[in-house]
C-alpha cells in the first residue's frame, strides 16, 4: 500500500532534521522510519533508506510533494519535533530546518511556538516513563550486564532533560522504581506514547546474557500497554 502524502511529508521533513547537523549517523535513518506507524515492503523501505539517506535528493523529492493541509500541520511537526528531541538536545541546526519546513507547508509560526513548547515539557515527562522501564527491564532476570549498563547510560543521554536530571536518572540503574509505581502511568498514557517508551526499551532485550527472560517481559509490559504481539515482537527486531 503506497504511503499517503502525509506519511511522505513525515519521512521527509524528519529526515532533513536528521542531517540538519551534517551528519546523518548510524540507525537515524531507521529512526526516521520509525516516524510513521507503517511496516514498509523491503522494496520500498530501501528506496526510502536510500533517500533518506541523500539530503540533496531529499530537498528535490520534497519539491514533488503535494501541499499539506493545515489539518496535518501539527501531526507533522509533532513527529519531527520527536526527532529534533531524540538526542536529548536542541540545536539551533535542527531549530532551522524545522521553522524551514513549517515555511515550507504554510504553517502557523505562533501555533508552532506553542506546539514546541508542549512537546518539548511532555517529552520530558516521558522521558521518566523511559527510564524507569528500562531500569525494571534490566533488573528483571536479577543481574546487570555490562552491556546492559552501556545501553541503558547511551539511553539516559538522549533524554530530553537537563544534564543534572540525567545524573540522577542514572541512579536507577542501582535502585530501579517498583513496577505498580510506574505501570499505571503507562497504562494512562495515549497509545502513540506507550508505544513510543516500548520503542525506547527495546534495545536493551538484546543486550541482556538472559535474552529469554527480558523478552518475556517486553512482551507481557506490552500486553498491559494494550500493544499487538505481532507489533511488539517487531519492535524488538529494530
């Protein structure tokens, strides 16, 4: 099924925020995919790798797009302020590409601050969410590996918080939150959310010397977020 013109514009304006620093690094362009709630066809996800990866081919393909109706304005740069925040970090680079974009599809400045500045409190918010389930998941079989611990510290960086909340953050390694405290949060949250902090967890499934039993747990957490198995168990392919 050919993607609709606002999946398009979603890959195509997260990308350009992808190389807005000059560098478009490892697994960013999955990243990228990821912004759309769609498994492509292995043809078609390598034309989008492909072009994902080209930002001279990406500002030619976005000349092609058709307009963008205001109604999926703020869907939009709701994804692609997620990827400006990915790193944990804004900068003026990304900033630049993002107000581009809004230029480029008619988008209201004014709305846009506004959006900006919600998104960028409620990342933050679950940002807690992402860490706490990560702690729960490695703690889960008994033992950290040390591969856990790296993954779990690479995620911390990324967080969309200050370097001094991440400090802190980094203390659930050692003292992870109880799993009633933080799993109706998760519960409440909307589905594109919880999906969303399961994305976030997922890598450290792999990292665990007991693969089996975090699996187990991303799939039961998961089930309690309300997320299909088949749409769980392909988040842990990424």
């Amino acid at each position: 099924m050919p993607l609709t013109p606002e999946q398009e514009w979603t890959l195509v304006a997260c990308g350009l925020v992808a190389h807005a620093d000059g560098v478009l690094r490892h697994g960013e362009c999955e990243q990228v995919l990821a912004m759309i709630d769609e498994r492509l066809q292995a043809e078609e996800h390598e034309r989008w790798v492909a072009l994902i990866a080209d930002r001279a081919a990406l500002r030619r393909y976005v000349e092609e797009l058709p307009p963008l109706l205001p109604l999926f304005h703020e869907p939009l740069f709701e994804r692609v302020w997620a990827m400006v925040l990915a790193d944990g970090d804004v900068g003026d680079a990304e900033e630049q590409v993002v107000d581009e974009v809004a230029e480029m599809v008619g988008a209201s400045p004014e709305e846009l601050k506004e959006w900006r500045e919600r998104w960028t409190a409620e990342a933050a918010a679950l940002a807690e969410h992402k860490a706490g389930f990560a702690a729960l998941l490695i703690h889960h079989d008994g033992t950290i590996d040390e591969a856990e611990a790296v993954r779990f510290q690479a995620l911390i960086e990324q967080m969309p918080v200050s370097q001094a909340r991440r400090e802190e953050m980094l203390e659930l390694l050692h003292a992870p939150p109880s799993i009633d405290r933080v799993g109706a949060r998760l519960a409440a949250l909307p589905r594109e959310r919880r999906i969303e902090v399961l994305r976030a967890i997922a890598p450290l499934v792999s990292a665990s010397q007991q693969e089996a039993v975090g699996r187990a747990f991303f799939l039961d957490l998961a089930e309690q977020a309300g997320l299909e198995p088949t749409a769980a168990a392909r988040l842990l392919e990424r």
